[in-house]
C-alpha cells in the first residue's frame, strides 16, 4: 500500500499474496526428480526407504506428494516405509538407523528430501557399510550441497543429490526490483514464480554442477523482460 515491491525468495508465502513474484525451488518437482534418478539408479524396481522432515511445513508436504506420485508410475517399485517429524540430524540419525534394521535386507533405496536427513541418510549408510559390509548396495539420493552429502557422494556412500540454484534466490529478485524500480516494468498476469531450478549432483559432475546452476540464472534473466 505504500509502493514497495516486494519479492518472495527461498519460498513462497500464503496466498494470495501482495508480492510481485516469487523466486525459488519447485519443491514438488525437485522430489519428483530425485525420485525419478533413485527408482533408474535400483533398475526400475524395488523398495524405497522415504524420508521425510516436518510434515507440518507445507514444503515437506509438497515432497512427500511429489515422490509418491512418482512411485505410483512404477508397479515394481514400493515405499517400504515413510518415516517424518525430523527436525535435526540426532532425530534424523536415530529414525534412519532405526528403519534400516526393521527392514534389514529390504530395503534397495532411500530418498531424503531435507537437507537435515540426507546429512543424517549419510552418517547412517557410513556406519551401516561398515558394519553390515557393502555386498548390498543401498541406493541414496538427497537434497543439497552440504559438505557431508557432497563427501559421501565422492566416497560412493550416497549417490545423489539434487542441488538447488541458491545464489539464483538470492540474485534474480534483485534484478526483478530493479526492473520494476528503475526501468517501470510491470508484472503480467499469471508470472508469478518463478523455478530457479535444481541440477542433479552426482560423482560424474560434481566439479561442474554449479556451472550448470549458473547457466539457469542466466536463462530466466534473459527472459525477465
């Protein structure tokens, strides 16, 4: 009401909502994905491990949709077991660790869809190899770049993880301001979020993934206008 333009970025909030856009992760997609490379990496059968964080956050909501409408597709590929409420890595650790001895030997995959359990998917499947020895591979795919993840990626603990354009979140908004500030733009009906996109890390690409982030900011400045 006072002629500020205000961006959403990270997320979204409620709707409706006074924003001009939102700039963030498709988090219904990028679980989507992640499902998708897990269920090909297990050969397009078997059962899978989903783990989830809060399910009070519309976001974790959001995912768990995304990965059992993936599921649904495949007659060869079930959810053994979901497991959620995991607001840091101890309660990550402890449920993760926990369903991989109730399903001892069951188990082909396992997806986490927070940055907090796929740290904690790769504490747990160091110390499982271990113990258990690795004649049963455990495919893992998880969300973000943290360093742990990006570690147990390159000692082939976790295969995966979808990385999301954060520096984009951060970045495209301000141009967006400055479009609408400085050179009058004005936002046409029906745009108003904007994916700022997420790449697949694997140990093949885990020295160029950013590149290819960087690439997607590019492509949607180009087309802000």
């Amino acid at each position: 009401s006072m002629g500020v333009n205000v961006i959403n970025f990270g997320t979204d909030t409620e709707n409706p909502t006074t924003a001009s856009f939102a700039v963030g992760t498709d988090v219904k997609q990028a679980a989507m994905d992640a499902t998708e490379a897990l269920i090909e990496m297990m050969g397009g059968k078997g059962k899978i491990l989903n783990v989830l964080e809060v399910l009070e956050d519309p976001n974790t909501a959001l995912r768990k949709e995304g990965v059992e409408e993936v599921v649904a597709n495949y007659p060869d590929v079930e959810i053994v077991q979901e497991i959620a409420g995991i607001q840091n890595q101890e309660e990550a650790v402890t449920q993760i660790e926990s369903a991989l001895t109730a399903n001892l030997g069951e188990i082909d995959g396992i997806i986490c869809t927070g940055m907090v359990t796929s740290v904690g998917m790769t504490q747990v499947l160091g110390d499982f190899y271990e113990q258990q020895g690795t004649d049963k591979h455990i495919y893992a795919i998880g969300i973000d770049t943290d360093d742990g993840v990006m570690k147990g990626i390159e000692d082939g603990i976790v295969d995966a993880t979808i990385a999301q354009n954060n520096k984009g979140h951060g970045y495209i908004p301000c141009m967006i301001l400055k479009y609408m500030g400085e050179e009058g733009y004005q936002v046409k009906d029906d745009q108003y979020f904007i994916d700022a996109g997420t790449v697949l890390v694997t140990k093949d690409n885990m020295d160029t993934y950013a590149a290819d982030l960087e690439t997607r900011t590019q492509e949607i400045l180009d087309e802000l206008t």
